[in-house]
C-alpha cells in the first residue's frame, strides 16, 4: 500500500506541480513575478479543499451501516476509476504540448487587464483542485479496499516528491520526458485501476447491488467461489501487496475476471495505441 500511495500522489502531484511550476517559471521570465502570491493562493485553496473533502468522505463512511458502507466503496471505487482512466488517457496526449498550451494560457490570461491575477489563480486552483480530488478519491477507493496503515506515508513521500520537481521545474534545473513518465506510469495505473474496477463491484455485491456471475470460474454451476487461501492469503503480505496491486482476491468469482479484463484489455489497448510515436507520412519519407 505503501507504493501504492506513492504512486498515486507522486504521480498526480507531478501533474499538478508541473502546471504550477511552468505558469511560475513563464511569470517569473515575462517580468510577472508580482503575480505569483495569487498563484500561491490558487494552490493553498485547492489543497484545503481536497484535504477536506478527503477527511469528511473518511469520517462519513465509517458512520453509515455496513451494507451502505460497502455501496459507498463500491461507488467511490468506480468514480475513482473513471477518473483514473479520463486523466491516463488525456495525460497521454497532452504531454507531448503540455508547456506550450500552458505558456499560450497565461499569456492570454495576462492580456485581460485588471483582472489578471484571478485568471492565474483560477488556473493554479483548478489544475492542484482537480489532480488533488483524483487522488483523494483514488486513495480512499484503494485504502476501503485493503486498509494499510503504511499508506499516509507513501502519500506525503509522493507529495513532497512531486513538489520537489514542481520546483525544479520552477528553477529551469530539469526537463522531463513527460511522454516517457506518463507512458510508464499510465500502464502501471491502469493494471492497478483494473483490480480496483472489479473491486469495487465486489464491494457493490456484499451490497446487493450486484449479483451477476457469481459463481466459481472454473464450474458454473457452483455458487461456491474458488478458495486458494491455503496457497496465499489476501491478508498475508504478499496477498496485501497483490491486492492493491492487482485486486486481488483468494476466495474470487467469475464477475472478478470477467470484470477485471472487460477494463484491463481495452483501456490498456487504448493508452498504448495512443502513446506510440507518429509515423512519418509518405511525402516526408520520399
């Protein structure tokens, strides 16, 4: 869970510290500077509002009955995937024109007068609001799933990582290859945010929400789930880090694989198809 979390916030947070670090670091090259403590502002209010809303969704689940509870993780769960997957998907294009679409922004911006300042804090708000309300719902779907106490840690450790190359991209002191990252770290998520998808949907059953394909895989006719605790048990270590990983599960039905690979195969068809490289056309090559 640890790593997990990392990755999650490390993640995020570099998106939202990238957006931040390159509207500072334009500002601060176009004579701007006097601006940046509204872009501070925009920042301080997302990060509130997401530390927020991350602390009232925790308090309120452990106050409702179990059987709601589970409906709010599995709901939780797949909003986080949805989430998940518009953010992977849309990263994965707009790396590659990220710092010009920003730099085209804040120009633009600071072309409408008196009101300036409050367009770059809009635009620092949203950018930390929207990676940071992802990753609070991430973690929330992941952490109900397979509660680890490890799992704060690896978030601020992510956090603070990421701000650190927020700042250094501040400073002129690193490029980073974003097609690269994101390309590594999208398949990465998408293999986590798969078992989170047919989590959720175990989540959604112990609700009576969903009870379709609930039957052992290997016999259909069976209600009785596989049980391959005596091999590896979901609360052994292995069985933990495999859970937060994977999904994974020791007692799974056919809805687990059926649902698992129904995200998986697609989303990861449509990510990698995307991050390939252009090919050059016929009348660059002649």
């Amino acid at each position: 869970m640890f790593l997990i979390a990392l990755l999650i916030t490390l993640r995020e947070g570099i998106e939202a510290a990238l957006i931040v670090g390159i509207v500072a670091g334009f500002l601060k090259q176009s004579g701007y500077g006097r601006l940046m403590p509204k872009v501070w502002l925009g920042v301080a209010l997302a990060a509130l509002l997401c530390t927020a809303a991350g602390i009232g969704f925790f308090k309120t689940a452990g106050e409702i009955p179990q059987k709601q509870q589970e409906f709010l993780v599995g709901a939780i769960g797949l909003v986080a995937v949805g989430m998940l997957t518009y953010m992977i998907l849309w990263m994965q294009k707009a790396s590659h024109s990220l710092k010009a679409q920003l730099q085209q922004s804040v120009q633009a911006a600071l072309r409408r007068g008196s009101g300036q300042g409050w367009a770059l804090v809009l635009m620092a708000f949203l950018a930390v609001l929207r990676e940071g309300l992802e990753s609070v719902f991430f973690l929330l779907a992941v952490f109900t799933q397979s509660p680890s106490a490890a799992m704060p840690a690896g978030a601020v450790l992510g956090l603070l990582l990421a701000v650190a190359v927020g700042w250094l991209v501040y400073q002129g002191g690193v490029h980073l290859n974003l097609a690269r990252f994101f390309r590594a770290t999208g398949v990465l998520l998408i293999v986590i945010a798969a078992g989170l998808f047919a989590g959720a949907f175990r989540a959604l059953h112990e609700a009576g929400v969903w009870n379709v394909w609930q039957v052992n895989p290997l016999d259909w006719s069976s209600t009785m789930p596989l049980d391959w605790s005596g091999v590896l048990h979901e609360d052994s270590p292995l069985g933990v880090l495999l859970g937060g990983f994977f999904g994974y599960t020791h007692h799974p039905v056919l809805s687990d694989f059926v649902l698992y690979f129904a995200y998986l195969l697609p989303v990861l068809f449509l990510f990698l198809r995307g991050s390939k490289p252009a090919e050059p056309s016929s009348s660059q090559t002649a």
